[in-house]
C-alpha cells in the first residue's frame, strides 16, 4: 500500500491511460486499485499476480499477471510505465518477468496479451517478447475516444523458452531495447 502514490503518479496521466478502459485515475481509484493487487496476493489459488516495477529504488511501472484457466493453463499479461522512464526497456523488462513466472513457476501453456492497434510501443514489446500477433478483435472496449480494437498476441511454452534463450539483456541477440505502456488486461 506504500507505493499507491507512485502509482497514482502515472496512473493519473492521460498519456499513460489514453488506450485503456481504465483512467485517469483519482486518488481514491488508484488506493483501491493498489489495495486489490494486494489482496488478491491472499486467495487460493491465486489467480492475480500484481508486481511494482523499480528504477534506482523509485517504483516507476507495474506488470499483472492473471491466470485466466489453472485448468487449461492459460495466462494473461499487462504492464503500465511512467513516460519519464519510456525508452528505457523498463516495459520489455516488465514482460520478461511475467512470462518467467507464467512458464517457469506457474507452469502455464500460453500467456497472451492485447492492446490498442495505435500503441505502436506496445506492440514493439510484444513482439520483444516473443509474442505473436494473432489477429484483430474489433470493438473490445468503450474507450473515451471511442470504440477501441485490440491485436491480440500470444506465446506458448515452448515458444517463449527457444525465445528466452536467445533474448536475455547483454546477451547475442539480446534486446535492452526500449518500449512504452501499455498491453492491456
């Protein structure tokens, strides 16, 4: 709960909501949304994974992990990052993280992600990641510009670990490249 005011400082900017349901937050939007991913850290089996991205010890970005079918072993990410760190690959590290924990720990089959056709960044860190575009879902969500479409990516298993293993930071290959927010949950 500690870091809910780093939070609000980007989940407050236009910039950062412009292609989400959710946002500009208030205040009291962003201590309820920082009190939720804490408590969904409680129930069994867990189905949210909430994390706070750092930069030199500042929290300057979130990634979600949600477990949308134990059964089927399927997964979901998102991640949102403050524009002073945009371009600095906190967004490509974000997902990294996630997909280490949806196939490593969690053991899951594929994990997919979506977001607005015009986040060019977005769809750059997907494809970073690993992702591939699937396709388009017309009219997903009412945003306040209007109806939005979604490019939907994914990544299987064994896709993400060929991947992973020619795409660690610093390595041949590798990408520390930069990115913006934004795959949206």
């Amino acid at each position: 709960m500690t870091d809910w005011r780093a939070v609000h400082s980007w989940a407050s900017l236009a910039e950062v909501c412009r292609f989400q349901t959710w946002g500009p937050n208030t205040e009291e939007e962003t201590r309820e949304f920082v009190a939720a991913a804490v408590d969904a850290w409680v129930h069994t089996p867990r189905r949210r994974f909430t994390y706070v991205a750092r930069v030199d010890g500042d929290a300057v970005g979130m990634g979600v992990l949600h477990v949308r079918s134990h059964e089927h072993r399927q997964g979901e990410i998102a991640y949102a990052v403050h524009p002073r760190v945009w371009g600095r690959g906190v967004g490509t590290a974000i997902g990294r993280r996630l997909l280490a924990r949806a196939f490593g720990d969690l053991g899951l089959h594929r994990v997919h992600a979506t977001c607005d056709p015009r986040n060019l960044g977005s769809s750059r860190i997907l494809g970073r990641l690993g992702m591939t575009r699937e396709g388009r879902q017309r009219h997903t969500a009412l945003l306040r510009d209007g109806w939005r479409d979604s490019e939907m990516f994914s990544v299987l298993e064994d896709e993400w670990r060929a991947h992973a293993a020619t795409d660690a930071p610093g390595t041949p290959g590798g990408s520390d490249s930069p990115g913006a927010p934004g795959a949206r949950a």
